[in-house]
C-alpha cells in the first residue's frame, strides 16, 4: 500500500504539468498523437482520475458549504 501512495502522490503532484507538457508537444507536433484519435474517451479517462487524485477532504468541506454553487453549476451544464 505504501507504493500506491507514493504513486499516487507523484501523480497529484505533477499531473498539471505532465497534461501541460503533452498539450505543448501536441500543439507543435499534431502527427505524434495521431494514435490517441480513437483512444480520446480513454486518456480523458485518464486525466480525470489523475486530477480527482489531488482532491483532498478539505475540497469536499467547500462543496457542501455552499451547495447553491454546486446546483447552479451543474444546471448550467
């Protein structure tokens, strides 16, 4: 267990700039991710659950505080 947490906090800590990098290398060099075309659902996949490993109990505290925000949010979506 102690390696999924090191794993884990490796990718909260980095995942920004790793998803940064990738956009960067994309935006100059489009051919190199033509292979990701049909996996796009996939690898949105991917970086959502990276980035829902940074949330913390603290970001949830703030949800609830103000459910209003969190209603009109998902109305507008």
């Amino acid at each position: 267990m102690k390696f999924l947490g090191k794993l884990s906090d490796f990718i909260s800590k980095y995942m920004a700039a790793f998803v940064i990098i990738v956009a960067v290398i994309a935006l100059f060099q489009p051919w190199t991710f033509k292979w990701a075309a049909p996996n796009i659902a996939m690898l949105l996949g991917i970086v959502m659950f990276g980035m829902g490993l940074t949330l913390k109990p603290e970001d949830f505290k703030v949800v609830f505080s103000r459910p209003k925000d969190v209603i009109v949010g998902c109305v507008a979506q």
